[in-house]
C-alpha cells in the first residue's frame, strides 16, 4: 500500500508545532516571572537612592511659618534662605521632653548652646485649625521634643527630623536651590510691587512634604497672595 508523502508530512506537523507553541509559551512566562520582580526591585531601589522623589510619594503636607522675606531678596538669587520659627531654640525650649534632651545631650554652655552639637531631635507638631477657616492654610504647632521619633502619633500629628546645629535646629530644607522657573515666575510678578511689598509684614507660609521617616522637603511659598512652587 503506497503511502503519501503530503499525508506523512501533515500528521507529523501538527505534535512539532504544539510543541514550539508550548515553548514559546513557557518562555515569555519564564521571562515575565524574572522581569516583573526585578523592575520592582529596581523601582524601590530608585525611590530609596532619589530621597526627594521618595518623599513627594509617601510624605504628608504640613504648612509651617517662617520669618517675614523680603521678595526682592531672592529675584536674582539662585537659593532661598527659610527663617523658620521651628529652628529657633526660643520656640522650643518650653516643649514637654526639652529638659529631657538638655540632661542626656548637654551642650558647652546651657544658655547660648544648651545642646550637645549635632544632636538629633524630633520635633512633634500638631495641626490645630481655626474653626471656620482655611485648614490648608493654618501653621502646625509644635508639641512636643525628643531624641527619638516618637511611638504613638494621631492622625493630626507628624514628626519631622532635624539636627542642633550652630544654635539652631536645622531641618534640611533651611537652603533650598530656587529653579529657574519659580524664579522667572517671581520676575514676571515684580511689577506687583504693592502687594509684595505689603506681604513683608506678614508671616509668610511654606508648605512642605514629611515622609514616615521624619525627612522633609519643601513644595511651595505662599507671600501674601501669591503661591511659588517649588
């Protein structure tokens, strides 16, 4: 009985081809299994090693006072110097948990260095809103001091971080570089003169971002009327 060839040839097609398939398959399932855990991985490396990108993320907004700035200052300047209440020693030194830290960190001299320099602090801070008005733009108060983050916050408290330096207690974000843009955008408003110059004897706000960690970065300016985003 003669055989054809084009049958021989179709019967045996089809078990070599389900088979490719089969391969092709397991391998782009193979691949995804590798790939997916590796991009996460690398995803969470990048949000570690780029702290402010980590922070804009996972960080709660706060908004904190600073000392009266006179716009003019920083048209042309490439940084920004924020004067804020929290730094001041004056502003926390009748803080519940003060006494603590000055008895375990003491400085060289208890008036005028009452801490040990470079002692790390938490600073616990507490939004408290004027009934009827603009909760985005009440400053937090501060609470309470301590040399570690603290064990129990309300969903109205943050911690954020800082260090004694130099007589004050810097936060990070005291010099923060001013991008071009805000900066063009402040020389564009400069002819409202009589605004800005109004602000100066006003508490001006900045809004920052703090992450669980304690770490903040600011996001935006607000002088009198106008709002400049970091």
């Amino acid at each position: 009985m003669a055989v054809n060839p084009y049958q021989y040839s179709k019967t045996h097609a089809t078990p070599q081809t389900q088979s490719t398939a089969n391969k092709t398959g397991f391998s782009i399932w193979s691949l995804w299994r590798l790939t997916i855990p590796l991009g996460l991985q690398t995803a969470l490396l990048l949000l570690l090693t780029t702290p402010h990108l980590y922070i804009q993320l996972v960080g709660n907004s706060i908004t904190l006072n600073t000392d009266p700035i006179d716009p003019y200052d920083w048209l042309q300047a490439h940084s920004l110097s924020l004067n804020l209440a929290i730094s001041r020693v004056e502003t926390v030194n009748k803080l519940p948990g003060w006494q603590e830290l000055t008895r375990q960190y003491p400085g060289s001299d208890p008036k005028y260095y009452p801490l040990r320099e470079g002692t790390r602090i938490y600073l616990t801070l507490q939004k408290s809103p004027t009934p009827g008005s603009n909760t985005s733009n009440q400053p937090w108060k501060p609470i309470a001091i301590s040399s570690n983050y603290p064990e129990r916050l309300t969903t109205h408290q943050i911690a954020l971080k800082g260090y004694y330096q130099h007589g004050i207690i810097n936060y990070g974000m005291e010099n923060y570089p001013i991008p071009t843009m805000l900066r063009r955008q402040a020389q564009l408003e400069s002819p409202l003169s009589h605004k800005m110059r109004a602000s100066q004897s006003q508490p001006i706000l900045i809004t920052i971002k703090v992450d669980p960690q304690g770490n903040a970065i600011p996001m935006e300016m607000k002088i009198g009327d106008r709002i400049y985003k970091f």
